[in-house]
C-alpha cells in the first residue's frame, strides 16, 4: 500500500491540520448548505473524541488510496496486455520477415529446398518471393507438354499443404535428365531449381517456378503406377496403403487429422492438464468387456516342448495304479522285514521294493508334468495356461483404455489426459470399428459431471475452431470431394452451443416421433437400451439439429466405475453425439464411494484383486473426480464426413488385415 504504516502519520496529521483550519479558522467560508457537515464533524474534535475522529480519518485516507492504487493498478494491466499484444503482432510479423529472408526449409539445408507451403502458404500467394531463385521439391501430381514440346507443366506438391506449386521446366532444362517426357508422369519425384515468377492475371496461382535446372528425378512408371489421376476407390486404396497418402483425400485427410492432434494437446495444455503416458500392456480390463487382445510369450515357448513325450490321461491312470500297487508292496515288505530283523534277504526285498516306489513316483511327477503340456503350453490342473511361465507372470493384455491408470494420476496431480493407442478384439467389419484405434482421455479431480460436460464440449468447439483457422484448402478439397456439408457442420459446431438432455427426456422424445408416424427406427426405442447411432443422429440432426449431451443413463448398459446417481437406476455418465456421427464422446463422474465400487465390480463379475490399486484411490483420500474418452478417429470421421473409419487413420487394423 502506498499508505503505509510510516507514512500514516503524517498524512493522517496532514489531513487534520486541513480540516482543523476548515472548521475553526474559516466557518465564514463555508456555505450554509455545508454547515451541517461541519456541525456533525465538530463534536469528534472535542476533548476525548479527537482519537475517534482520527481513526475514522485514517479510514477515510486508507480508503482513498486503495481506489486510487486500484485505479493505478487497473490502467497498469490494461497498459500491460496492450504490450503484451504488440510484441504477440511483432512476434508474428518477424516471424514472416524471417521466412522470407530464409526460405530454406530448416532440416533440408544440404538439398536447400523450400516448401510449397511456404511459397502459396503465405498472406500474398508468394508475391514478396518473386524474382527470388528458390529449390522446390515433391512429386508430380499432373504432367503436361505444351507449346508444342517446347517446354512442359508440372504440378508438383510436397504434402505440406493441399496445393501443388506449378513449375515450367523449358526442353532444354529437361534434356539435362533425359527429356520432358522423363518429367511428366504422375508420382515422379523431383528437385527443381528456377526463379519464382508472377503468372498472368486470372490464373490460378499468383506465382510459378521457371525452371533452370533439375537436380533429381525418381522416376516413376506410369504404366504400372497405381495412383492415377482419376478418381481412384477407397477399397483399392486400402490394398496400396504403402501409396494411399499421396491420394488427395488421405493428404488431405492426414494434415486434418495432424492439425486435430496439435489442437488437442494445445487445448488441454492452455487449459493446466499434464499429459501423461499410460501403458499400451496392462493386467486389467477397463471397460469390463473381455474383448482384448493377450500379449504372451508361451506360444514362442512351444518349441521347448517338442521333445517331451505327450502323455494320455489313461497312462496317467495306470501309472497312478501301479504306483498304489507298489505302495501296498512296499508295506508288505516293511512288515515281513520287521516280523524277522534277523533274516538279511527279507530287509532286501524292503529295500528294493521302497527304491522301486521312488523310481516309480518320479516317473509319475514325470508323466504328470507331461500330461499339463497340451498343445505345445503348459497348463494348470483344471487345464488353464500356467502363466507363471510367461514373461508377465500372470495374464496381459493390449490396452483398451488409460483411464484407469490416468485416475491414478489424477488423484494426486489434479487435472490429466492420456493421448495414445488403444485396442478391442471386437470381430466387428463395420465401417465405424477398428482394432487399433487412439484415445484422448482427460481425467479431473474436484469435477462433477456438469463440469465433465463442460470441457468436453469446449474441447470439441475449440478443435473445430482450430480446422476453420488452420486448415482451409483442406477442407475446401473435403467439402467440395466428399461432404458438401462439412464446413457448414464445422463451422455449426465451433459456433453452437451444446444442446443437454438427460437419457429418459431422449428416449421420451424419440418414442413421440415413433408414436406419430414420423419415423421408424430398425432397434426399438424404450427405456434401457443403449442408443443406437440411428437414435443419436436422429436427435442431433433431425430433432435439435445441434451437437446434443445425453446425460444419466440406465446403470445396467455402462461400465462399472461410473457414479451410481442417488435413484439407484442411474449413472452420472454422459456422450456427446455430434451430426453425422452420432456418439462422440463418452464420459461420466467416476464412483468415488469405496462400498458402492466393490458392489459394482462383483455385481460384472470381475475379481476384486485385479483392481485393488484403483479401490486404494477411494481408501486413501477419495475425491470427488470426472473424465471422458473420445476416439480420435471419430473426431476426424466427424470432420471429414467421410464414410468409413478406414481412411481416416494411416494404417488401419480390422479383422484379417493388418497391412504393414
């Protein structure tokens, strides 16, 4: 405070001796509309009243400097984040000047090849490079001759963004590397150098490179190449998926889904998330389902076993009969030998019948060890693999989920997410399933399921955003190509808020429209079903025609950590369906409460142990704690309108492929 406690006195004596003057030496200065004041003021002058009066002055004065600090601090941080805003322009700006002084990409220095996108990427098309002699590198998209061989046109494209830069290489650049027609076929590679030059007003591009010379070729044979220039299906691409990412729409698809990831880790981390690592091999199951793929070593164990003599179980009976028969031979022996200690031949036998018991139990423990190996793996009494041999010591899995283990960090960090693979050996060939797949899955201390529904939906609005301002000629290409709807929903989504409506008010809403003949849905709609995709693209784009958050489901139809509601029927979970896609994202209020936890894990069928680190979260310090999933292919399926799953991650896995 500017009014601090040496200074106190005197601005406390300051203002007295002013008021002091203003009462006693100059009443007739005063106007009669003042003189009640004064006459309210005077009293606390007078004898004992004056320390009362100097208190309510210092009161007075402290409060004058505090709103006078306030207002001073105040115009301080405005004055700060105008600073703040200029040096963010200033950033911006030298970061262009930068660009334009250094061209050169920063990891292709030794080739000095500049970008396409750095080129038809900026403000001006490439403007402020012309008359500059720059490198460009990538592959022919479209070839062409012209002005009868003298010269021909190549669009070539880098993948650094949708467009491809046009360069015009003369006949005798291109004799230099074995003529134009060397050049022109489509999936040829190469370097050209040239100098960047305006294009006639009207064309397309503001700039093209006038070829000077060429200083690679990778040829590419146009008879046998497999991505021609005409539209090609999706189905065939899927047999080249070592070709498909020069494809425009998985190009297209590719940096869509690059700038989606860069959105998710920006938004979580401006909004004070940790990211954290979660294991792809895990000893338990998340969801409950059972449909995970085992990680084992046993199998590569078989070969151990080859040699080792398979045993029936009817050798195994007789060898456990022949062995009681010793038993009984041996205590025939023991007894005649002990009824006559002196006879030596007697305590023979004994001996020879006792080694024979042993001889015969160790080729039993033998015979029985041999009997567990069946099919090359060693197995337990009740014929289970034995996975004290295996690598983990007990079973393992792919994961299906990081939630569990992100709860865990959670719990003592506060406020995590989990981006990473995933995987379900669902035998599913739909065009909405795969079995590798990645998850984004934030976890939130101190979060109820309102909240829950909050960062879901900001984090759904903030990555459409993101594509409007990051990824145009793509999504130019998408909705021109493959959804002529997509940029409308997008744009929809960033704009809109999200439409909430609890699971019964959804199912009541869905039965009306059945009930008066408005549409019939192939899965009956009543209460305690899982919504199906048609009932959740229903809701979203025929009913509320918006993003919809579906909240308090039936407990029996989700997974058992989610927080049993007070009507013993529910569960705080949500899912947000989004158009096009229907669900999205699935998330809920995880149970906090250790009793109503074990009950539900007993109530699936689960064994307690393989969770006793998750029911330690709720002994020691339980909170109160929320999280989503969303599977990141869907999200990019959302912005893309593309049909099937398939394309829209590099290399899919589903029932019988797995390509590369």
């Amino acid at each position: 405070m500017s009014c601090s406690i040496s200074l106190l006195p005197r601005v406390v004596a300051g203002a007295t001796s002013r008021i002091n003057m203003h009462l006693f030496r100059a009443p007739q200065t005063v106007s009669i509309r003042s003189r009640p004041q004064l006459g309210t003021l005077t009293p606390l002058v007078r004898g004992n009243d004056k320390a009362t009066f100097l208190r309510h002055t210092s009161a007075r004065c402290l409060a004058t400097t505090q709103t006078m600090e306030a207002d001073s601090t105040t115009g301080v941080a405005a004055e700060v984040e105008s600073l703040r805003a200029q040096i963010a322009q200033l950033e911006t700006t030298l970061k262009l000047k930068e660009k334009q002084l250094d061209t050169v990409y920063p990891y292709s220095r030794s080739y000095n090849k500049t970008s396409v996108v750095t080129i038809l990427g900026s403000e001006d098309g490439g403007k402020k490079l012309i008359g500059q002699t720059l490198r460009v590198g990538g592959w022919v998209k479209t070839g062409r001759e012209a002005g009868a061989g003298a010269f021909c046109f190549l669009e070539v494209n880098d993948g650094s963004m949708f467009d491809s830069l046009q360069v015009m290489v003369p006949k005798e650049v291109a004799e230099e590397v074995g003529g134009l027609r060397a050049l022109t076929a489509t999936g040829t590679s190469v370097l050209v150098e040239g100098r960047l030059e305006a294009t006639p007003e009207g064309t397309k591009q503001a700039v093209e490179l006038k070829a000077t010379k060429v200083l690679h070729v990778g040829p590419c044979d146009a008879a046998t190449y497999p991505i021609a220039k005409k539209k090609t299906s999706y189905e065939f691409l899927r047999e080249k998926m070592h070709l498909r990412p020069r494809a425009n729409t998985i190009g297209a698809v590719a940096r869509i889904r690059n700038a989606l990831a860069f959105a998710t880790h920006k938004f979580f981390q401006e909004n004070g998330f940790l990211y954290v690592h979660t294991p792809i091999i895990t000893a338990s199951d998340c969801e409950g389902a059972g449909e995970m793929f085992q990680v084992t070593t046993l199998i590569g164990k078989m070969k151990e076993y080859t040699d080792v003599p398979s045993v029936s179980p009817q050798q195994l009976e007789a060898l456990k009969g022949e062995l009681a028969a010793q038993g009984d031979a041996v205590k025939a022996a023991k007894a005649a030998a002990a009824a006559n200690k002196e006879d030596k031949e007697l305590a023979a036998a004994s001996k020879a019948a006792v080694d024979k018991l042993l001889k015969l139990k160790e080729e039993f423990a033998k015979a029985e060890e041999s009997s567990r190996i069946v099919g090359g793996i060693k197995r337990l009494p009740d014929g289970t693999p034995d996975y004290k041999e295996d690598f983990f010591s007990k079973p393992a899995y792919l994961t299906v989920s990081g939630q569990l283990q992100g709860e865990f960090y959670a719990s003592a960090l506060s406020n995590i997410y989990t981006f990473g693979p995933t995987f379900r050996a669902e035998h599913s060939f739909t065009a909405r399933h795969l079995a590798e797949f990645w998850m984004i899955e934030p976890e939130m201390a101190f979060c109820d399921l309102k909240d829950d529904m909050q960062c879901a939906e900001d984090y759904v609005r903030y990555c459409c955003k993101h594509l409007l301002d990051n990824c145009a000629a793509d999504l130019e290409f998408i909705n021109k190509m493959v959804d002529n709807t997509a940029l409308a929903r997008l744009q929809q989504v960033a704009s809109t808020p999200f439409k909430r409506v609890s699971y019964t008010e959804a199912i009541e809403l869905l039965q009306d429209v059945v009930a008066r003949g408005v549409k019939q849905f192939e899965f009956k709609v009543e209460w305690g079903i899982d919504l199906q995709t048609e009932h959740e693209r229903y809701l979203t784009e025929e009913i509320f025609k918006q993003p919809v958050i579906v909240y308090n489901y039936p407990k029996d139809i989700k997974a058992f950590y989610m927080k049993l509601n007070e009507d013993g029927k529910t569960v705080a979970a949500m899912d947000v369906l989004v158009p096009k896609v229907g669900e999205l994202i699935g998330g809920s209020q995880r149970e906090d409460r250790l009793d109503v936890l074990e009950e539900r894990i007993r109530d699936g069928g689960m064994d307690l142990a393989a969770y006793e680190g998750y029911l330690d979260l709720r002994r020691y310090g339980t909170v109160p704690h929320s999280g989503f999933g969303l599977g990141f292919e869907r999200l990019v399926l959302f912005a893309t309108g593309l049909d099937n799953i398939r394309e829209v991650i590099p290399f899919p896995r589903w029932p019988g492929n797995a390509a590369y």
